[in-house]
C-alpha cells in the first residue's frame, strides 16, 4: 500500500513539474545554401626528371666486404675443427 501512494504521489509530482517547465522557443529558418564556388583549373603536370646513373662501391666497402667474407670462411673452418676434435676426444692446439 506504502508502494502504491509514493508511485501515485511521483506521478502526480512529475506531472506538476512539467506542467509548469516554459514551452520552447519555436526553431529558427534555416538559411538558405549559398552556391558553391567552381573549382580552379588544374595546373599541367611537370615531367619527371631523369634518373642518375647508380655509383660503383667505393673500394673501401668493397674491401670491408670481403675481409668479412673472409672471416666468416675462417670462422666455419674452426667451428667444423673444433666440432671434429669434440666427437674425437682431441684437445684443440
């Protein structure tokens, strides 16, 4: 019953309450569109420039490259020695 009289009294509140809320302000015209302007003309495309010819190494990189080479040949002889010795009980020298 306590239920039924505080739902009976919000209604009647919240209807008080929008009884008296002030009515809208009636929406402004909307403002006519105004024409667009063209678009300006496309600038003419520049042709592309030549490409120049690739440089050659520099015969420092070049050595460098093949001292690395030259390492990594190094480094597979010892690796596949030491793996022979390992497998054979040798003591590397």
């Amino acid at each position: 019953m306590n239920k039924l009289l505080a739902a009976l009294v919000a209604t009647a509140f919240s209807t008080g309450a929008f009884a008296q809320a002030t009515p809208a302000t009636p929406a402004t015209p909307a403002t006519p569109a105004t024409p667009a302007t063209p678009a300006t003309p496309a600038a003419p495309a520049t042709p592309a420039t030549a490409a120049t010819a690739a440089t050659p190494a520099a015969p420092a990189a070049q050595q460098t490259r093949q001292a690395r080479q030259e390492k990594a040949q190094v480094h597979k002889k010892t690796k596949s020695t030491k793996t022979k010795h390992a497998r054979t009980g040798k003591q590397g020298g």
